[in-house]
C-alpha cells in the first residue's frame, strides 16, 4: 500500500477539483479510516458474532471494489465538485486532466489496483480471524450461513473497502501525476482507451 501525505505542487492545484485537493490532505488517513471502518461493520452488534461472515465476507468485499474500479475507472473532471470549481470535463480541454485520467486506465494502474485490493483483504482477514478466535474463545461464536447482521455487515465491509482501496490507488495516481511519472517501467505503455 501507498504510505505518506500527498503534496500537490501549487501549479498543478488549480487543475484538481477540491474534493481530491481535500483528499490528498487526509491521505493516509482515507486508507486507514476505511480499514477500519469495515472491520467495525462487519463486527456487528452485540450477539451476532458469526464466523462465516468474520472469514467470507473480507475476501470478497475488497476484491469487488477492485472490480468497480476496474470497470468504471473515476472520472474526477465530471459531478458535482468538478461543477463547482468550474472544471466539469476540464480533460477535454487540458492535456494534463488527460493525462491524470489516463494514468487510472494504464495497465500498471490496474495491476495496483488488484495488489492493492489483495493486500486490503489479507489485513481485514487477519483482523477478523484474530476477532473469530477471540469469540470462539468466549463462547459467543456462531456459525451459519444467515446472520442478523448479514447484509449491514456485508454493505459496510464493501464500502469501507471501497474508501480504503479508492484511497490507496487515488494516492498511487495522484503521486505519478505530480512526479510527472506516466509510466511504472520504461517499456510498459499507458495503453489506454481513446476518447469516444
């Protein structure tokens, strides 16, 4: 995972809608608050301590996170931070914007994309095998395929897969970005989509 505030050059700022300029002030604190955030939803109330759920459930949430990125790479120039800073579709018209999209389409941005969303659900897993011990130990484990808190758990390790995943390969981006890096290797291409 990416390690380490993120600092944005003062020419390049202006080209970065405010949402990613705030983001790239709270790095790593997104990765960290997402991990954490998924691990304390899929815990789930008092009385609900199910195994199946502890051990399934972070494996797969990271790895469909990984899929929503990789399906629909973000656009930061459209929406409503991008309106309001008047940089809706700003990469139309800016070769730098162009190059910031691209870079989350590139093959090496993709293959981040999976170590990342792998090394996020070995941490979840570790954690929640750690917390499954921890029950079976008290007496308070269960194991089923059906739990109260099934979906809420489910939902809410998705979604704090998604910030802590989202957080570490925005970071990963934004870096080259201002590095002015493009590529991972010298013989390694962007390979990316052309505009329709």
């Amino acid at each position: 995972m990416t390690a380490g505030k993120i600092v944005i050059p003062r020419e390049l700022a202006p080209l970065l809608p405010p949402t990613v300029r705030m983001f790239a002030d709270q790095f790593p604190f997104s990765k960290w608050f997402g991990v954490a955030l998924a691990i304390f939803l899929l815990f789930g109330p008092n009385g609900d301590r199910n195994g199946s759920r502890y051990l399934l459930t972070p494996l797969v949430c990271p790895l469909l996170t990984a899929l929503y990125y990789r399906l629909l790479p973000p656009n930061i120039y459209r929406g409503y931070s991008a309106r309001i800073s008047g940089l809706l579709d700003f990469n139309e018209r800016n070769n730098d914007a162009q190059r910031f999209l691209a870079l989350f389409e590139s093959v090496a941005a993709r293959s981040f994309l999976w170590r990342v969303a792998r090394n996020v659900a070995l941490l979840e897993f570790t954690v929640m095998a750690v917390l499954t011990l921890a029950c079976a130990l008290t007496g308070t484990l269960t194991w089923s395929v059906s739990s109260s808190w099934l979906w809420q758990g489910f939902i809410g390790c998705c979604l704090g897969s998604f910030i802590a995943v989202g957080s570490d390969v925005f970071a990963w981006v934004l870096r080259r970005w201002v590095d002015g890096k493009d590529l991972v290797t010298p013989n390694q291409p962007l390979n990316v989509r052309a505009p329709s």
